[in-house]
C-alpha cells in the first residue's frame, strides 16, 4: 500500500485536482438537486446519508468525502464533513459514527464545522433562501496518514497528485420556519 505522511515543506498548488467529475454519485436518500430529509439535518437525527458510487477507478486503495454548505454569507463555503480512509467500495454506509476514527473500517473524520464527525444542514432559523449542500466523493491511489486535525483545505492538499476521480451530489436544505416552532434553536 501506498502512503501519503507528514511532509516537510509547504505544500503546493492544488494541480492534480480533477477539473471534471469522473465518478457517478447518487445517494438512496435524495436525488441531485432537491431536498435533504430531515433525518439527515441539525434538524432531524443529525446522520449521514448513504452515498453510491459508480465508475469507481481501478487501482483505488481509499476514498475520501466532504460535505460543504455553499451559501452561507460571507464565506466561499462552510464545511460540514471531512472524512477519508474510507474503505475503496461502491457504497458508504448511512450513519457514519460520531468519532474521530473509525476502527470497524479505518476511517478518520477530520475537523469541519467545529467536531470530528458529520454534521448536517442546520442554517440559522432566520434564513429563508434555500442552501446547497454538496458531497464530494474521492477516489484515491493511497491510504492517507495525517493529522486527526485536519481540515478541507488541508486534506485537498494531501490527496493533490493522488486523486483518482471526483463525483459529486448536491443536496438542498431550508428552514421549514413556521410561528408555532419559532421558539426552536
């Protein structure tokens, strides 16, 4: 198995990143481009969905996901979930536990949104415009070792030259704000 460890310099530009997506992701939960349940928002159970891959490159040792918010004010996006050294399947299961490391498949949840785990949609009850949710998938020629701490930014860096395929699905979330659960956090 290939690695990818702690370098000693400063890491380069993000030139090996794929322009196009190459991996079908699709998700029994929602559909590309409409809503997110509930089950799977701050709202709801707060779990991750399951996610489906196709195309899924030979040569695949492990794959990674974020999750980030694309519409909050102020900022590019907001990252929701990092996670990588996912096992190099067609299927992430639902419901990805709430730690750090996931010894059952040797995963590791980096830092997003303040935690180590996934955390889905829960925009401010003041917000009514919906937000876009997107899950990006990685396929990848190695099996990461870096920092728990890790953030998006960082992770995109480690998998530059290693990265395989990129699929996406995107997913939508509003408020569903009514008087009667205005009292709600």
């Amino acid at each position: 198995m290939k690695y990818v460890g702690f370098p000693d310099k400063m890491m380069g530009p993000l030139d090996q990143i794929p322009a196009e997506d190459t991996l079908a992701i699709t998700s029994p939960a929602f559909k590309d481009g409409e809503y997110i349940p509930k089950k799977y928002t701050g709202r709801g159970e707060d779990i991750s969905p399951e996610l489906n891959i196709d195309r899924l490159p030979a040569g695949t040792l492990s794959l990674a996901v974020t999750m980030d918010d694309l519409d909050v004010p102020m900022s590019k996006i907001f990252p929701h979930w990092v996670i990588w050294n996912l096992p190099a399947e067609t299927t992430i299961p639902e419901n990805i536990p709430s730690k750090t490391k996931i010894p059952e498949t040797g995963a590791v949840q980096g830092m997003a949104y303040g935690e180590h785990c996934y955390r889905g949609p829960k925009i401010p009850r003041f917000m009514k415009k919906p937000h876009r949710y997107v899950f990006t998938v990685y396929a990848l020629d190695t099996i990461l070792d870096i920092y728990i701490d890790t953030m998006e930014r960082d992770l995109l860096h480690w998998m530059n030259g290693h990265i395989l395929g990129r699929g996406r699905i995107t997913g939508l979330y509003q408020n569903d704000w009514t008087e009667e659960n205005s009292s709600e956090s």
